[in-house]
C-alpha cells in the first residue's frame, strides 16, 4: 500500500486524478473496453473536478470506458436526484462525454433488490477486471457500504446501514434522517478487491481515526477499510489533517518524496 500524504484537498484531489486517469488510459492501451469504479459521496469530489477540467482543457478522453458505481440506496424510485445513478451523472460522468448506457450501478428501485444484488455482481464480474476503483472510507471505517462487521470476502449483498452513516449521509438529503434509507445493495469487499488498482481518497481530521485503523491496524471486519491491507496496488491518498494519527507518517512522506521517477501511482 502506497500512503500518500499531501497538505491539501486539493492537492489529494490532483494525485487521485493522476492515478485514475494514469489506470484508465494504460488499460485502454491494452485495448477492448476498460471498466472505471466510481464511488459517491464527498471525498471524491475534487478529484472528479480534476478530471473534468482535464477533459475539458487538455483533451483527457474517456472514450471506451464502461463505468460501474459501489452502491445504491435500497427503494429509491429511479431517477431519485440522490440515486447514485443520478449523483454520479450530474457530477461526472455526464460531463466526461460518458453515454448513460455505459454508467452502471446496482438497481435500488427493483421489485426484488436481493436478487438486483446477485444480478449487480453477475454484471460485474462479466465485464472483466475493474482497471482502477476510486473509494472513500467511512469515519467507521466502512468501504463501500460494508459497514463494521462486514465480512472480509464479501460479495455484491444488501447491507443496513448504521444509524451514525444515515445520520452522516442526512445532509444530502435536506438534513431529514428519515428521508435516508435504512438499506443498500453495495459491492462487497471481496468484489471490491477483484479491481486492479484501488484508489481512496480521504481528507479532513473526522476521518484519521478511520484512515490510522485502515492502513497501521489490524486486519479486521471491525474496520472494513483494513482490507485493503490484502490487496497488492492500493494507493491511498490523505490530507494532513486525515493522515494526522498515522505513526508512520515520517516514512511514507520519505517514501514520497524518494519516488522512482517512473515509479508512476
């Protein structure tokens, strides 16, 4: 695992879009369709803004990329602004040129969401090996939606989510916790570790209990984000104030800054 300490967000935000636009335009290389990761949420904003602009300004094409989502919230009706479908379109994908048949996620508003689950992880695994996931953490430390106690091998399912991540993901939706669903389908952590590159993101002092537990602690289902301990390209990149309670933070600032100049992310 590559831990990358910078002093802003906005500086985490460039390095995320290095990575992710360095993952996806390698597996294009390569040719045949390449599958991006997408998660939602807050961390991945600036980066999300940093590969707009690339696209917008310097000519950064997307153009061959299947996008799949890490989750969905369980009984919003389709086209729900805060559907993750509809979240990641306005904040990305729409923008990137990206057709929204190539946008995929897990489908939250089906009849029968257990069996949308399988489905979801069925669609995954036919797509091939995701080239680079984006991820956040959870101040509880889940990925995902696997929240504490999920197990390590864990496939596409449905989750319920903690009271505190409803209370959390409240603001997206006019501050009424009530108005947050009680279930999601999420990607689990063992279909989560099947991409090839993992990218995760996480700034902010709420969120360097999570990220020292992830990367310095034991591997446990207490902190989903500690599986990413197992999994062999993993580039994490924080801001100070997340990175502030990681004892090893000397060497990996050392470890950056002696970096190969063709080491890449």
């Amino acid at each position: 695992m590559e831990v990358v300490l910078l002093p802003t967000a906005q500086d985490c935000g460039r390095v995320v879009a290095d990575a992710v636009a360095g993952s996806v335009l390698a597996a294009l290389a390569r040719g045949g369709p390449v599958v991006l990761g997408l998660a939602t949420g807050s961390s991945p904003l600036l980066a999300y803004r940093e590969l707009l602009r690339r696209h917008r300004d310097e000519g950064l094409s997307f153009a061959g990329v299947h996008a799949f989502l890490l989750d969905e919230y369980v009984g919003l009706p389709a086209g729900h602004p805060e559907s993750y479908r509809e979240v990641i379109r306005r904040e990305l994908t729409d923008s990137l040129g990206l057709d929204p048949a190539v946008v995929h996620g897990p489908d939250g508003s089906a009849a029968d969401p257990l069996q949308a689950a399988r489905d979801y992880e069925q669609q995954l695994l036919a797509a091939g090996p995701v080239a680079v996931q984006v991820l956040g953490i959870g101040a509880n430390g889940h990925l995902g939606f696997n929240e504490p106690g999920s197990s390590l091998a864990s496939r596409t399912r449905i989750k319920t989510l903690t009271e505190q991540t409803r209370v959390d993901n409240a603001r997206f939706f006019g501050g009424d916790v009530e108005a947050v669903p009680r279930h999601v389908i999420t990607q689990g952590l063992g279909t989560i570790l099947g991409a090839q590159h993992l990218v995760l993101v996480a700034t902010g002092e709420r969120k360097a209990e999570a990220v020292a537990a992830a990367v310095e602690g034991p591997l446990t289902a207490s902190c989903p984000g500690s599986v990413l301990q197992l999994h062999p390209h993993v580039t994490l990149v924080v801001d100070e104030a997340a990175g502030s309670r990681l004892a090893r933070a000397a060497h990996y600032r050392y470890v950056l800054g002696h970096k190969l100049a063709d080491q890449g992310w």
